[in-house]
C-alpha cells in the first residue's frame, strides 16, 4: 500500500480538541507511508496547530467546497478522511483523487473507495479509538502505542512567556467552553478555586480562552483576591499554546484548551457535567477528571434545561484539592543522590 501512495492529504477534524485527539491515528498513517508527503487540509482556526506536528509536511487551510477541490485536484494519490460529514468527501470526490479513505458514516459511501464501518467496540471509549478504528477499517495498521503528545516550539513558548510578563509558577483558568454553557462549571467557582490555589501554593493565576469569554473572565477576575492576569481573548492559537507550556498546573472545562493542555503535559483539573467523560476524557497521565454522578448525565445538551446540578454538585474544595496536589508535585523540586 504504502508504494503506492506518495502524495497524501488528511482532511482534518474541525475543532481543536478533535484534532488533539486524532493525532495517534496521524502517526499510525505517517508509520503506514514513511515516503509518502502527507498535507493537512485544515480549517483555518486549527491549521496553525499542525505546524507544531512534525509527522505534517504541508499545511492547506480549508477555503471552502471550490477552493478545496481546485487545491486537491491532480495534487494526491489518496484522501483520508477523519470527520465523518457528506461535506468532508465531497472535495476529494469532486476532484477525482483516485483513493478516498473514511467512515460510511452520513451517507457517504458512495464518495469513498475504501469505506469503513464504526465498530461497536469505540462506542462509549475515548476519540483516539475512534479515529484508529477508522484507519484499521481500511486496512491500516494502528497496533502501535497511542501518541497524542504535543511538543510546543520554542519560538510559540517565548511569545507565551512575554505575554504571561513575569516568571511563575503559574495556575491556569479556562472557565469557557464553546460548545455552550452546559459544559462549563459556575464562573464564581472557578475565581474561588485561583484564589484558594493562589494562597496555598503561591502561584500566579491567568485566566484563558476565546474572545467570545472576554467579558466572563473579566466577571471572574473581578471578584477574585490574587488579581490574575487576563489573556482570554487575547491569545493567537500558537500563543495559545506556547501560555499553556508556560503553566504549572491548569484548571478547565471540557474544551479544546483541555485537550492542547493534556497534550502538552501539562497538569490539570478538568471539571465534567454535561459531556461524556469516556468519549473526551483528557488523554495524559498527569490529567484529573473531577465529576460528580447525577441522573441526567452525560446528556450532550449546549443549554440545562432543568438546574445545571452535574456541574453544582461539584464543590470550590474538590477542584481546589485536586488542582493543588497536582500543582505542588509539578513544581516539587528534583532530589539528587546526596
């Protein structure tokens, strides 16, 4: 297989966290055609983050259904296809690219040359299985250990300390999240828990997230002791990233900061109500998912139509706890041999 494809683009998933999530099965294909050129098609609000991926040597923002297919055409050997949408394989249908790889899911099997069917088994398990179960459908090998790492550049990390301004340790807080305010816990907490961690281990608070959460963490800030910096809405994504290498530990909703934090290695907290904790846990081992079991969760919904009390139930002390632990041990001198 691999002889036979030498130009390969990889249409991306559209979102930040997605995109987190599939970079095992973007190792698996770059193991699967080490000859071959693989090209990101990406939307251009996660595009700049594969630039940060080195298994990536080209990166073409997504411009639209006519740019793509004049973009793809007579360019590839193959397409694969990670998000599940008809819209996804229409450009390299239209464009003719001769293999055309993804999921029959949404009507689109006629489009692909290589269909796969989800497996039960992914059902209810992280994305990164999701993705791989993908690739292993249409005959790719992905039996090697999940990677969903991150390595910040150097030059995006500089542009995160200038804006942080001064040395930490720092605590970072990303009380949005934009799929809407089901998934976010309640913004006074969040204040309470920064200032909690601020007292008990000395750190430094920032505050994180879009533009569109300006005016929420300027609320937060507002109603908190440690006066914290605030970045929220005014971070590029490589800036994004480069802040978030810069933290000690991290406090956050399920979010696409979430996922970038995990991947990076950075300790965190991250709070669960409406959403799936098995589906789109954090993946890393220095992440903590804190919830709390009620009736009606996980229900997916953007908006709580009855009294938000998956994310009520959760209390200011049990993030707190949990966020200073992983603080502490995070920024725990190294003992030599005396």
């Amino acid at each position: 297989m691999s002889d036979d494809v030498r130009r390969l683009v990889v249409r991306a998933p559209n979102w930040v966290g997605d995109v987190v999530l599939s970079l095992p099965a973007l190792r698996d294909l770059r193991r699967a055609f080490p000859a071959a050129r693989i090209s990101m098609l990406a939307r251009p609000w996660v595009a700049d983050l594969y630039r940060a991926v080195t298994e990536v040597d080209e990166v073409v923002e997504s411009r639209g259904l006519r740019a793509d297919v004049a973009r793809l055409r007579g360019a590839f050997d193959a397409a694969v296809l990670l998000p599940n949408s008809i819209g996804a394989a229409l450009a390299p249908w239209a464009a003719r690219t001769p293999e055309r790889w993804g999921f029959a899911t949404d009507g689109r099997g006629l489009l692909l040359t290589r269909a796969a069917l989800v497996p039960r088994e992914v059902r209810g398990k992280s994305q990164v299985y999701y993705y791989r179960a993908m690739l292993a459908g249409v005959g790719i090998d992905v039996s090697a250990p999940a990677d969903a790492t991150l390595r910040c550049p150097g030059e995006w990390r500089a542009r995160g300390e200038a804006l942080l301004g001064e040395d930490g340790p720092w605590l970072g807080l990303n009380p949005g999240a934009f799929f809407g305010t089901a998934k976010r816990w309640l913004p006074e907490r969040y204040g309470a828990v920064g200032d909690l961690v601020s007292r008990r281990t000395g750190a430094k608070v920032v505050l994180l997230g879009g533009k569109a959460e300006r005016a929420l963490a300027n609320e937060i800030a507002a109603g908190m002791e440690c006066a914290p910096r605030v970045l929220t809405g005014e971070t590029t994504l490589p800036e994004l990233v480069g802040t978030l290498s810069c933290l000690s530990g991290f406090v956050t909703n399920d979010s696409g900061p979430m996922h970038l934090a995990a991947a990076l290695g950075v300790p965190l907290v991250a709070v669960f109500g409406s959403t799936d904790w098995r589906e789109t846990s954090p993946v890393g081992a220095r992440a903590t998912v804190v919830r709390e079991p009620v009736e009606c969760a996980p229900c997916m919904l953007r908006e709580c139509p009855i009294d938000h009390r998956c994310m009520r139930a959760v209390t200011v002390e049990q993030v707190a706890r949990a966020a200073t632990e992983l603080f502490e041990r995070s920024v725990a001198p190294v003992v030599g041999p005396q």
